[in-house]
C-alpha cells in the first residue's frame, strides 16, 4: 500500500465532489418541481399526460442508469446533428460539454424517482388539508404552496434523502461521459502506476463522507421542517 | 443519423443477451434469500429495545445506504479473502458468484431492513393485543396475525427493492461474471464498438420487460395476500 | 338570505341528493338531522363547492348560480361568504391555531398582516383559547382543536358558517366546550347551517330542525314540533333510536 | 502443463495459477462467439503454459479494473490487458525481461487531415480527441507525450471504453481524432464486411508508435516470471508472436521491431 | 369470582393508577365511569396482562397471581378465563368474521375446527350477523365489527368479559344495536366489567357502578344512587357534563 499516493489521491478523488454535487443540484432543480406536477397528473388521472408519465417512470425504473447514460450519451447528439442540419442551425454539436449529458440523463432519471416519491407523499396528506384551504378561500395554486407543499415535503422528505444519495453514489457513473467527477478522477491518478487499491480506498471514503453528510444534513432539516408533528403521536 | 443506425443490430442482439437473463436472476435471487434473512435480522435490531444493537443496526444502514454498490464490490471481493485469511481460511478459488452474492446481500439486507421494520410498524399494536387476548401465544399472535398483515404491507417496497437489486446487479460484470450487461459489453466490445446503441436499446428493453413482469407479479401477490384489506371508504 | 334550489347530486350511479331546496334567513340557526348517508354532509359540500352537485340553483342574497356551471369567480365569491366547519376538524397541520385563523385573511383575502393577526386572536379568545395562539394542532386537545375549526370559520366573517357534525369525533366529554362555543356564537346573531346529532343543541339553539333522509327533506320545523310531534313515520323511528330511550317522554 | 495435469495436490509440481485477461479488448483479449478465452495476450500465454510443465495457468475474464486489483493483491499471479510499461508501475508488479507483444497506436482522422502523422502534429493542430479509458495502454501514451511536451499537449480525456465508437465519432465530427489500434479499423472500416465500409474513404488510420506489451506478475512471483522469461524466448525464437500477430492484428508488427523506442 | 387488590401502574413518572380494589361476584354486570385519562382502560388492560401493572394481586376463583411476577403460564391462564372486547374493535383484518371468532378456539384452545366453527357460528348468530360469517372487517360497518369482537369475546364462554367503551367509535345510530346485544349477553348471566359512558346502559343493565378519577375509584354503588344521588363532588362534576342537560332532573 502506498501511503503518500492514497493521501495525495484522496485529495485529487475530493476535486471531483463539486462535479458530483453540481450535476445532483441540477438534477434536483429539474426534477423536484417537475416531478411534483407530473405526481399530480397521475394523482388528478388526467388522461395523456398521466398514461406519459406512468410509461416513463416504468421505463426509467426499469432500467439500469449505466444504460441509460450510454443511450442518452450516444444518441443525443446524433439527434442533435440532424435538427441541427434541418434548421441550418449554425452550431457544433460536439462543443458540448459533457456535463450537459449529465444534467439530461440524472435529471430524466431522478424526475421518474421524483414523481413516485411525491405521488406517495401526496396520498399521506388528507384531502381535507385541501378542502379546508378551499373553504377559507384560498385558491388551487395558494392551497398547494402554503399548505400542501410543505406537509407533502415533510413525508417525502427521506425519500428524497434516499434519492440523493443515490443520485451522488450514480454520478459516479459520469465516467462514461468522460466526465471529471471522483471517481474519474481518482482512477486517471492511479493509471500512471496502477494504484488501484488505493484509489478505490479513496473513492469509498469520499462517498461515504459526502453521503453521510448530504444524510445528516437532510436529517437536520427534516427535524425543522416538522416541529408541528413533534408534540404527540 | 440513418447513417450510424441499424434496428437489424437490435433484433440481433436479443438471441445473444436473453440466455444470460438467467445469470441475472441466479444473482438476484440468491442476494435476496440471504438479504432477507438477514434484514430480518437487522429490523430485529432496530425495533428491539438493546440500545447497542439499535446503534450497529442504524450505522449498518447508513454505511451501506453511502457505499457506491462497485466500491462495495471490490471491498468485499478483495477484503472477505483478507479477513478470512486471519482466520486460516483461503477463498482465492471460491466462485466469484459467492462474492457477488454476499455483495448484494449486504446490500440488499440494508434496505430490507427498513422496509420490513416499516411494515411491522405499520400494523397496529390492537391486533396484536387481541390476538393475545383470546389466548394465543406471542408468537402465535406474530404468526398468524401480525406478519400475514405485515407482509402486505412489505410486498411494494420490496418489489421495488428487487428491482434496484436486479438493475445493481449489472455491475457483476466488474468482476467478470458475465450476466446480460456483461454479455452485451462483450456484443459491444466485439464489434470494436461499433453499433453500442442498437445493442443497449435491446438491453434496457431487456431489463424494461423483466421490471414490468416483476412489478406485475408483486401487484398480484399483494392482491393475493390482502385479502380482507379491501378498504370501503365511509364519510 | 341563502336559497337553495333542487340540489340533485350522484356518485357514480348512486343518487344521493334527489333535489333538496332550502331556505335561511339572516340570523337563522338550522339543524340538519338524518341517518348516516341520508346525504347530509354531501348537501353542506354541495354548498360550499367541495362537491359539485350535477343539478340545481344557489341564491346568495345579491348573486344567483346554478350549481353545475359557476364559473371559478362565482365560486370564489360564495366562497368568501360561507365558513365551513369539519367534523375531522381538518386544521392546517403545518400552520399553528393562530396562522391558521389568519391564512384565509392574509392569502384569501389580502388582509393586511397585522390587521389579520388581530381578528385572528379575537376569534380565538371568543373560543377560549387565548392561551394557544402559537399551538400546533398536534399539541391540541380535540375539543381545542375543533374551537380553532370554529373560530377560522368566525374570523372570515361569513355571512354563514356550515357545520359538519362538528361535534362527532370528540369525546364525550369535551364536546360539551364545543357546543356551548356555537351556542354563544349562536346567540350573536350568527348564521349557522349545522349538521348534528346534539339533540340538545338542536332544541335548544336551532330555530329550524331539517329531518333528511335518502337524499331528501322528509320534514321540517321548529324544534319542539319535530322533537315532541314528528309527522312522518320515518322521523319518529329516527329519533326513537338516536334519543336517550325515555328522553322522548319528558321533553 | 496441461489440462491431463492431475489437480491432485500431492502432485505438487504442477502448480495452479491464475492468468486473468481483460475480457472486452478484442483483439488483444476477448472471448470468442463460444465464451472461449482468446485473442493475441491470451493464445501467447496459453503457448507459454505449453512449455511450462511445472504450471497449469486457469485464464480468468475479467475487468481491467479487476485485473489490476487482482494481480497485486495475488487473486491472480499474472494478467495481460495490453498494459505498457511505465516505472511506476514496476512498484506494483513485477515486469519480466521479456515483452509479450507489440501494440500499435495509430490516429482515425478525417480524410482532410491527412497530413497528421504524430501526436505532435495532432497538438499542434489543436484538434479534440476522442475520450480514452483511464486504465487504457493508450491513454498512458498520450499521457507521456503530454508529460514530454508540455508546450504542446493533446487534448486528452479520460472516459470509458465502451462509450466511445472511435470511427463514427470521427466521422461525424464529435471528435477530430481517436486513438485506436491497426486491426480493428482495418476490419471495421477496411473490411468488405465491417459496418463502416461506407466510410472507407472519408477516414484513414496513420499509425504513429508500435510499443511493447507485458504481463502484470504479483510481486511474489519472481520465479514463475522467470520462467516465463525463458518460454517467451523460446517462443520468440520459433517466431511464434509474428504469426499471432499476423493473425489477430492482420499484419506482422515485429517488422517494424527496431523502430519501437519503448 | 375475580377480586383485584392494590393495582399500581406507573407510565414512567406518570402515576396512573394509584391503587385500585375491585371485587366482582358472577354474574355481575360492573360499569366504570370517569373522565377521560382517569386509568380505566389501563385498569382493564392490567387486568388482562395487556399491560404489566407494578403493583397488586388478582384473585381469580382459585388463581391467586401476584400481577408484576406473574408467570407466562399463569397469564396464559388467566387470559384463557377472561375476554377483552375494545374500543376501536381490533378484529383481525385478515380474518373472515368468522375466523376472527375461531382463531382463539382452534390456535389458543386446540379446540378441533369443525367443532370451533360450530361455536363461532353460535356466536355470530346471537350477535346478528348470520349473514356475515365471510365477511372481512373492511366490509362491515363499524357496529358490525363491534358484534363479531363482541362474539369473538362469548365464543371463548370466558368466565368474564372486559368492555372498553365498546361504542365510543360508533355512528350514534349504531350504538343502540351493539348495547342491545350487550344487554342480551348480561341477561343470560355473563359476568362483565364495561368502561363506558353509556348512562342508560349503566343504569339499566348495571348492578354496580364504579366511578373513577385520577387512578382511583372514587365512589361506587348501585346505579340508581351514584346517578341520582351522587356523595362526592367529583362524582357530581363529571355526571353533570355527560349527562344530557336535563336529563339529570327526570330520573
Ligand atoms: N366521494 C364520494 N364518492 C362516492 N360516494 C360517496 C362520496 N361521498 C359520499 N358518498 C356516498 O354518499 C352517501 C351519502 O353520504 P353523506 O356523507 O352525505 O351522508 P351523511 O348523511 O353525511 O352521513 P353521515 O351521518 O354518516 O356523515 C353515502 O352512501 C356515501 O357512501
Ligand atoms: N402506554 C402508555 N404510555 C404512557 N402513558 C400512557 C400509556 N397508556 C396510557 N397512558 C396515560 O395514562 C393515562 C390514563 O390513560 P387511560 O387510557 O387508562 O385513561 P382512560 O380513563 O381510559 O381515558 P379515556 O376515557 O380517554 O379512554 C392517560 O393520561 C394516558 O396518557
Ligand atoms: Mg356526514
Ligand atoms: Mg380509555
């Protein structure tokens, strides 16, 4: 075991967190409020919409996020190219950075995860929560923001916990796209002398480090975001 | 784009993945006997009142739930042959499926374990009391009343759970056991990556049809088991 | 003040409500009573637009709506009107007993903040429960709770407040606060539209008793009539069983 | 040894090792349509077990990343993925004396590009490469290029191997060049039958090194690697790596075995 | 028949019970009333081993058990003379009405199957519910499911049953068939000891009534005393608020 490379290493592997971290910010930007409309489509049964989103969530949680990169990764440019060309758009297709496959796949991804989660959330919060803002004269959109939303939050809370850190532990997978996240990162490192064993030693600690913390960070809030479910069972 | 694409390589790839499903499902189906005991176990903990036992059982949970399932691979693959060495056990010719499995047992005993202490919580504490109360014993009561219930209760998260194990399982090949995404590496690596989308195309409708049937079968199953559980809404 | 016309309404096949009408007038105190699912709690949803009934005609003093079509601004004026008051009491878990006096105000109707805290805690000590303004409804009594209910609905000044069973899902012990909270309420002039078993509250407060039963009005009158005199034979069965057995006789 | 070899463990001459192969590097290690190990690393090795009596070598497929894992921790003795030799490295594993093959490296470029004939004027001509495998040969050597020229550096990308599809990324432009080696662009491209004969005259392939492969030995198996030593020689001598080589990589690279600096 | 001696019961610092007697001959019909968290469903629940009380003896006919130590055997026993009907019913849910009155017969008794069914069947049929042997509990009403916990208690011939507020969770409409059966049940000399606030079953069906608060039994007499002529303040307290108003006046 080679000391000095496993510190050096572990520092390099730590470059790459704010990759990880951008592409799950991104990722949940995109896939929290979208998850929580198409949620409502199913919740509402509103004819095409929710027939998409049923098929798109299977799709997505039925299979594997390493194939899903490979699909996106290989056939979104090509895709590109031809509407590009149709269009006579004027742009490189290929000066993309790979970063932007990132943000396509892992949000497509967590939206499907997203939509689950909420479609449960919603279901623990008694129509009458909705009703009773309707009878003080709220409207739809008021009702779902100041009442719904926050209590809907609450139980998805560790849910999205969950999806997180699934989220970070899977931009693990960016690799494929050549991007430069830890685990890339670590690996280039130990290719010049094929130290492995300690770049995955390193690799192990900055995901557990990160995912704890992103865990205990969630908790934290989850806490806050109760205090009116504290008082008694 | 017609350029780069041909649907004749999907249809080829079929015949070549499909007779590695069973691999697949030999790796899931193991992982999930031996998770399953072994999240009965861990729920056994978290519920139980052994502050000790609570402690491991949760950080157990958290350390799992934080490992990336490739990582946790190689530890397993490199370190159990380690530790058992200490202990004048040598497992460098053991089958690679025996690491595999014990792999995605862990990890699949971590998230069993929240999922049946969840469904055990569930079922109210009155059925429990009333079954004692017209003298059964506890385990009796838990037998017949409280895990019937329960099961229930366990049998979507599991599905789901079954499924992220049978999609995790994929990364097998990292240690060279060939299942269907193994397989369709090899396709893929054998025509020098040439036609790699036509090939993952059949393969995540490979993995799309196997999800379908499991959420199916487990929607059946729960229809089953709920008898009895057909709730009829009151206002 | 409030004229209901021909209320039908179904789930599904099931006919529920087979055109009710009813009439209150300011300063009303009506009683609906009624078997379980005689319809009772869908006519007050109907009212108030939790439930859209398939038939019928509401005239609130100035504005006049058929029930199927209102448009979405009609329905939010009616809505302004009328208070609503949960048998579940359905509180905002999220909000405590004072946010959720005032959210209405503030939200609904704009309210200045300050303005809206004030009339929120007025409301709440007409209730008796100065002392929990800050109160999650989790940290309540259920009798706590159902006064928050009440006074939520009294704070937005309705011109009439619907009652569901307001009383049903408390013990019995503290649902002797809630009525006499209604009954002061009540007594100052308030109109009230009030789904109930009490029969107590209902000779001693309504001016109109509504006996329904399959969706329709079978009866109707003034409490010592109903009570001591019911017309319909379908009524007195009713009232022989929800009645304490010989409180019939002495009234 | 051979297969006939007993595994009976009282026969301890015979000794059992593992040889793991990369089993996606077709054609340098792969499994045949059959599942059976093949490709040039693995028949070299396999014709070494021939004249090694005292060894029975059991191949193992596996992942690059595995392979390296493995062999330093000892899961296997040995292992061959194409792997260069660099002197870190040699901390690692043990090299032999002997080399076990050769390994071209050549630029898919478009046709108009033509004139690209090393790595330096690839860099100087500021063109985008296709994402190379962090644990692959080829990676090491535009790495060391890099190191050797730091004025003058090729764009270089780590990625993953089966993402990149050198020949259609070229061609359509995602990338300005790949790395790839001779045989399977002659089979893919100038092959009658290979998916990209359509696109025979819109790429070419201009090699620019030939660089000697090794096997990766455990650090504890100095003597099995040397043994090996004297099987390669002998194999060497028979020219046997000039005809696998003609085999798996359509032309004989120990032509050029002079010219190869590294 | 079943004598209680000195109950404690401690929830952490909380004393609920403070040290309860209770003497109860066969067939008696024992009614406690009190207000609410006064221990009386921790009473009943100490009484049948549902909760481990801290303190005090039971005596029953020839058991004599020391309620804290009590061995596994002897609360099997002890369960085997007593039945616990409760409040929100906690039928099995996954039982047929049926099963749910065998499960005790054939799995805590060994009684043979057929044998049980046949009892069950008795049972069910003295509640009414001929109709329901294969109903699940999510398929009957709420007073339904009360009768099958009702028949689930008779089936095991217990020497005596345990009533908590078994009609508290009912639809007033519904109370009247469950206390109807109950009083069916005391007339055919079953021994019960019923927590509920039912005055007029307390009063006719009841040859004792306890009243409780804070832990302890305050007074206890035959009904026509503690309701019309209560000793104790508290006593007088509590049966003000229950009762209907005026009712209090005319018995
Ligand atoms: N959303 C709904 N979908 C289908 N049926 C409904 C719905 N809401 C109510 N019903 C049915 O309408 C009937 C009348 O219900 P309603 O709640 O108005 O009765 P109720 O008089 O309030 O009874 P209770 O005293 O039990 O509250 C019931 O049979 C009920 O099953
Ligand atoms: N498991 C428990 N842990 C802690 N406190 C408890 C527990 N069970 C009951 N208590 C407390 O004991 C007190 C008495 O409860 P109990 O249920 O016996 O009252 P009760 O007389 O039956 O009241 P009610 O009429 O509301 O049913 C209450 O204050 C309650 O909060
Ligand atoms: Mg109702
Ligand atoms: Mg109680």
């Amino acid at each position: 075991m080679d000391f000095k490379f496993l510190v050096d290493t572990f520092f390099v592997a730590l470059s790459g967190v704010p990759t990880a971290l951008i592409i799950t910010i991104i990722s949940l930007l995109i896939a929290l409020p979208l998850g929580f409309l198409l949620a409502l489509t199913r919740i509402n049964q509103i004819p095409v919409l929710q027939r998409f989103a049923q098929v798109y969530v299977s799709f997505i949680r039925g299979t594997p996020v390493i194939v899903q990169i490979f699909i996106v990764y290989s056939s979104v440019p090509l895709f590109l190219t031809s509407i590009f060309e149709k269009y006579h758009i004027d742009k490189n297709v290929y000066d993309i950075n790979p970063i932007w496959y990132a943000f396509i796949v892992f949000s497509i991804n967590t939206t499907a995860i997203m939509i689950e989660i909420f479609r449960s959330a919603i279901s623990t919060v008694s129509k009458g929560q909705l009703e009773a803002a309707y009878s003080v004269g709220l409207t739809n959109v008021q009702a779902l923001r100041r009442i719904i939303i926050p209590q809907v939050l609450v139980t998805a809370l560790p849910n999205i916990c969950t999806a997180t850190v699934n989220l970070i532990k899977a931009t693990s997978l960016g690799y494929a796209m050549s991007l430069q996240e830890i685990t890339l990162r670590a690996k280039v490192a130990a290719n010049v002398g094929y130290n492995y064993v300690e770049a995955y030693i390193d690799i192990f600690l900055v995901y557990l480090i990160l995912c704890s913390l992103v865990e205990y960070l969630f908790k934290r809030y989850e806490k806050r975001l109760s205090k009116y479910k504290i008082a008694h069972a | 784009m017609e350029k780069y694409f041909n649907a004749s390589y999907i249809w080829e790839s079929f015949p070549m993945l499909l007779p590695y499903v069973k691999v697949t499902f030999l790796v899931a189906g193991l992982s999930v006997l031996f998770g399953t005991l072994l999240g009965f176990i861990l729920a056994a903990m978290k519920i139980g009142n052994n502050k000790v036992a609570r402690k491991i059982a949760n950080a157990y949970i958290t350390a799992l739930r934080c490992t990336p399932s490739i990582v946790l691979l190689f530890l397993v693959y490199y370190g159990l042959p380690a530790l058992a060495e200490n202990f004048g056990l040598l497992l460098d010719n053991v089958d690679k499926l025996f690491f595999i499995v014990i792999t995605f047992s862990l990890q699949f005993a971590a998230a069993m374990a929240e999922v049946i202490r969840s469904a055990y919580q569930s079922i109210d504490k009155g059925q429990f009391e009333a079954a004692v109360s017209v003298g059964l014993s506890n385990f009796q009561a838990y037998r017949r009343i409280v895990f019937p219930q329960a099961l229930v209760v366990a049998l979507p998260n599991f599905g789901n759970s079954l499924l992220e194990l049978i999609k995790e399982g994929s990364l097998a090949y990292t240690i060279g056991l060939i299942d269907v995404m193994g397989k369709a590496s090899l396709i893929i690596d054998g025509r020098f990556n040439a036609h790699a989308l036509e090939t993952y195309i059949a393969l995540s409708v490979i993995y799309w049809v196997i999800s379908i049937v499991i959420e199916q079968v487990f929607f059946k199953l729960e229809k089953i088991f709920s008898k009895g559980k057909q709730v009829i809404k009151t206002t | 003040m409030l004229e209901i016309k021909n209320i039908h309404k179904s789930f599904g096949q099931n006919e529920i409500l087979k055109g009710v009408d009813l009439q209150i007038d300011k300063g009303d105190v009506v009683v609906i009573l009624g078997p379980s699912g005689s319809g009772k709690t869908t006519l007050l949803r109907c009212i108030n637009f939790l439930e859209k009934a398939d038939e019928g005609y509401a005239n609130f003093g100035d504005i006049n709506v058929h029930l199927k079509t209102a448009s979405k601004k009609q329905i939010h004026v009616i809505r302004q009107k009328t208070a609503f008051v949960f048998q579940n009491y359905n509180l905002f878990n999220n909000k405590t007993a004072l946010e959720n006096v005032t959210e209405g105000l503030i939200i609904g109707r704009k309210v200045p903040k300050a303005e809206a805290a004030e009339i929120g805690k007025k409301a709440l000590d007409k209730v008796g429960l100065s002392e929990k303004y800050d109160a999650y409804p989790s940290q309540l009594s259920g009798g706590q709770q159902q006064r928050v209910g009440i006074a939520r609905a009294v704070a937005l000044n309705p011109d009439i407040i619907l009652f569901d069973e307001p009383t049903s899902a408390l013990d019995p012990e503290l649902v002797g606060e809630v009525l006499t909270v209604m009954k002061n309420i009540a007594k100052e002039g308030t109109t009230m539209l009030v789904v109930t078993h009490e029969i107590s509250f209902a000779r001693d407060v309504a001016n109109r008793v509504v006996f329904m039963d399959g969706g329709m009005i079978v009866e109707e009158g003034p409490p010592n009539e109903i009570f001591s005199n019911p017309k319909e034979e379908r009524t007195k069965q009713f009232l022989k069983r929800v009645l304490p057995e010989d409180y019939i006789y002495y009234i | 040894a051979n297969s006939s070899a007993s595994s009976d463990n009282s026969d301890s001459k015979v000794r059992k090792v593992k040889v793991a192969f990369d089993q996606a590097s077709k054609p340098i290690s792969y499994l045949d349509e059959n599942g059976k190990p093949t490709g040039y690393d693995v028949e070299m090795m396999k014709q070494v077990d021939e004249l090694l009596p005292d060894y029975e070598f059991e191949f193992v497929g596996t992942s690059s990343d595995d392979l390296l894992l493995g062999v330093e921790q000892g899961k296997y003795q040995v292992g061959v993925k194409n792997a260069f030799w660099t002197k870190e490295r040699t901390e690692k594993f043990i090299y032999p004396k002997e080399f076990l093959g050769l390994s071209s490296a050549g630029l898919v470029l478009k046709k108009k590009n033509e004139n690209i004939k090393s790595l330096k004027d690839f860099a100087s001509a500021g063109l985008t490469l296709a994402p190379i495998a962090a644990n692959n040969a080829q990676y090491t050597i535009i790495d060391e290029y890099n190191q050797a020229n730091p004025n003058n550096k090729v764009k270089l990308k780590a990625g993953d191997s089966f993402t990149v599809d050198v020949v259609q990324w070229v061609n359509e432009g995602r990338v300005d060049g790949g790395v790839m080696i001779e045989g399977p662009f002659k089979q893919q491209v100038l092959d009658k039958n290979g998916p990209y004969y359509k696109l025979k005259n819109e790429v070419i392939y201009n090699e620019f090194a030939v660089i000697k492969t090794w096997p990766l030995f455990n650090k504890k198996e100095q003597k099995f690697a040397d043994a090996y030593d004297q099987a390669v020689k002998k194999l060497k001598e028979q020219k046997k790596p000039n005809e696998l080589s003609k085999k798996f990589y359509g032309r004989d690279l120990f032509e050029v075995l002079d010219t190869v600096k590294r």
